[in-house]
C-alpha cells in the first residue's frame, strides 16, 4: 500500500512540475480566438503585462493575429502556429516592449504603428527572410537595432515601413535586399551609418528623408536606379557624405543634390604627403557585403565611417587625439583587386590623429569631410592580399 501511495505521490509531483515548466506555452484565460484568429482579450489577459497566445483552439491552430488591445501588455509570447498579423492589429498596445516575429510570414499595414516602446522583435530583430512587410508595418516604433532582410518594394508594401523610428541607430540590410521604398526609413533620426548591399537596385522617393543625423550612406559598386521624382531620398540630411564607385549614379546624385562624395579609388598622381597615389581598384568584403575601398600606394583602405555599419566601434579620445578600434567577434574580412583603375583626384590630408586595434597603432590617413581610412589588413589582423 505504501509502495503504491509512494508512486502515486511521484506521479502527482511529477505533474505539477511538468505544468510548473509548460507555463509558458500555456495561454491565459481570456485571449479570444475565433476560426483560428485572436480578435481580443478580455478578463486576466486583458490584464496580463506577460501574454501566452495558444497555438491551438477550438480544434484548429491560431494562425492569425486580427486585433489585441490593450496598454498593460509588454510581453507577448506567440506560437509557431502564427504566420500573419493583420492590418493595425497592434496599434492599441502602446506599452509593448518584446514579441517573437521569427516564426510570421505577414506583416501587413500598420501592424505595429506607433508601438513606441517596441525595441525588440525577436531573432535579432531580423525577420524571416521573405517575410511580407506592409506600408507604416512598424512606423513610430522603438526600435533600437534591425537587420533587414528582404525587399520594401511596391509588390511587397513597405512604403514607409519603418520611418519614424527616431531610436533606430542600427541597420543591417543584407544580400536578400534589392528595392527600397519610399519613405521606407524617413525620420529616423539616430541613424549614422547606413551600408547598402551589393544587391540593391533601387532607392525610391525620400526613403532616408529627415534622417538628421544620418553621416555616411555606402553605395554597392554598381548603378542603382535612384527614384527622386518627389521627396529627395536623403532630404534634410544636413551631414552626410556618399561613399561609392567613381562614375556610377551614386556620384551622379551626390554631385547634382550638393551632396560630399567620396570615391573608391584615389588615382597615381604624385608622391607627395598631400596627395596618394593608387595602383588598382580594391573591394573589401566585410561579413559577406562588398563594400568600396580605397587603395594608397599599394595598401588597402576602407573608410572609418563605413566600418561601423558592421558593429565595429571606434572609440574616440580627444585629449589624447587618438581612436581604439575594437572588432566584434566571429568577423570575417576578404579583399579583391583589380587593375586598370579609372582615374579620380581626391587628396590625402596630414593629421595628428592615430588608431589603436588591440594596443598597437594601426595606418591611417585623413582624406577630408572629416573622414579617415583605415589600412584593411591591420584592421583585420591578418595579411588578406
């Protein structure tokens, strides 16, 4: 008998601790779900700061996110079963922080429009690559970092998909990225540094329009279609400076929009402290994105500027006029050269500030608009060419 009472009383612990360590997959009474979508919450979910949406009800998966309202939720915790949230269907959750989108194919119009206290999206704040993003989809949103992974084009929404953001410091945008749309970016007011992909083919209308404090905007080595038939892509961008291909439509509309350009290849003039000299065209590959690179008697450079579109900080110290350059872990570099340069003048300007990577001072040289370019090998530690 005490055997059995004993096994019995192993079974019921065993039980709560299982149901102690499901409870986060379990959802809190009072989510509404209805033919497979959440259309609201009522009662202690109405309530809840931490929300479990159910993966199932009424005999079918939750697939679909229509409409949660509510200003006490902050966390919200979805199931793999959801792929879309619909139109608006956050935009009354002004105290959101966090919510896993890894797992959701459909973001569709204004989803998350003025969710001022989202930072955090899940999955690195990357979303699924190919993932549908709709117009306005996360304006106004507190995002502090994101990697964008597929187009913001006319067949895919994403006309001011994230303007607004004024918190937006850090953006990744990868190979999966070809079209960016209008007013895609506008207003966000912390971006510094934006590296564009070797994919892109199109900018459209004010896309980085009233980014203030937007500094250095890198163009692939190739022609992009730049759409300025309305707003001006980088309107009210009072600082910055392009960085591109000589010759190609980034320079075209730097030259013509009183924008500072900076070319990827300084030409064979004369040897001199004022003027470099260049004997080939170089590409610098950072983390898998080709990014221009200038090349100084017979070294390569790459722009400081640039470099911390990657993660890369350069710590400056005025009294001291020197720069510590710390690279994040697990970064991968490669370079490729190719002769026959064409021909560009841009001078190289004596300065008295030095770099530092790992305690060792590093090349460097000032070319100008408050630029330094930074010798790749020592950047990377290793000879790459």
């Amino acid at each position: 008998m005490r055997r059995r009472f004993t096994a019995l009383l192993a079974m019921l612990l065993l039980l709560l601790s299982v149901n102690i360590s499901a409870k986060d997959v379990l959802p809190i009474e009072g989510v509404i779900v209805s033919g497979g979508m959440v259309t609201g919450l009522t009662g202690a979910a109405a309530e809840a700061e931490e929300l479990f949406i159910p993966a199932r009800s009424g005999g079918r998966a939750v697939e679909i996110i229509y409409r949660i309202k509510s200003d006490k939720v902050k966390s919200i915790v979805l199931p793999d079963t959801v792929k879309t949230i619909y139109e608006g269907a956050f935009t009354g959750c002004p105290n959101l922080e966090s919510i896993n989108l890894a797992g959701v194919t459909s973001i569709y119009s204004r989803a998350f429009e003025g969710c001022s206290a989202l930072t955090n999206i899940g999955n690195g704040n990357r979303l699924l690559r190919g993932c549908y993003v709709g117009d306005r989809a996360f304006a106004g949103t507190g995002l502090h970092s994101l990697i964008l992974d597929r187009s913001l084009g006319p067949d895919s929404g994403g006309s001011g998909a994230f303007e607004g953001c004024e918190n937006l410091n850090r953006l990744s945008i990868t190979s999966g990225v070809s079209i960016i749309d209008a007013g895609a970016f506008a207003g966000n007011t912390s971006l510094e540094y934006v590296c564009m992909p070797q994919s892109l083919d199109r900018l459209s209308d004010g896309a980085f329009s009233g980014c203030t404090g937007l500094r250095t905007v890198v163009f692939p080595i190739k022609n992009v279609v730049i759409e300025d038939d309305g707003t001006p892509i980088f309107a009210d961008c009072p600082n910055l400076t392009i960085v591109g291909m000589a010759g190609t439509t980034a320079e075209t509309y730097a030259r013509t929009h009183g924008i500072p350009f900076i070319p990827s290849v300084i030409p064979v003039t004369s040897v001199s402290t004022m003027v470099a000299s260049a004997s080939c065209t170089a590409t610098v590959t950072i983390n898998g994105t080709d990014i221009p690179a200038y090349t100084v008697d017979g070294s390569v450079y790459v722009g400081e500027n640039v470099i911390k579109c990657f993660g890369i900080t350069c710590d400056w110290n005025r009294p001291t006029r020197s720069t510590l350059i710390t690279i994040p872990e697990g970064m991968t570099f490669s370079v490729s050269l190719n002769t026959n340069p064409e021909p560009y003048d841009i001078g190289i300007f004596s300065s008295d500030t030095v770099f530092y990577r790992d305690g060792f001072r590093i090349p460097a040289f000032n070319v100008g608009n408050g630029e330094s370019i930074i010798d790749i090998n020592a950047l990377a530690g290793e000879k790459l060419y």
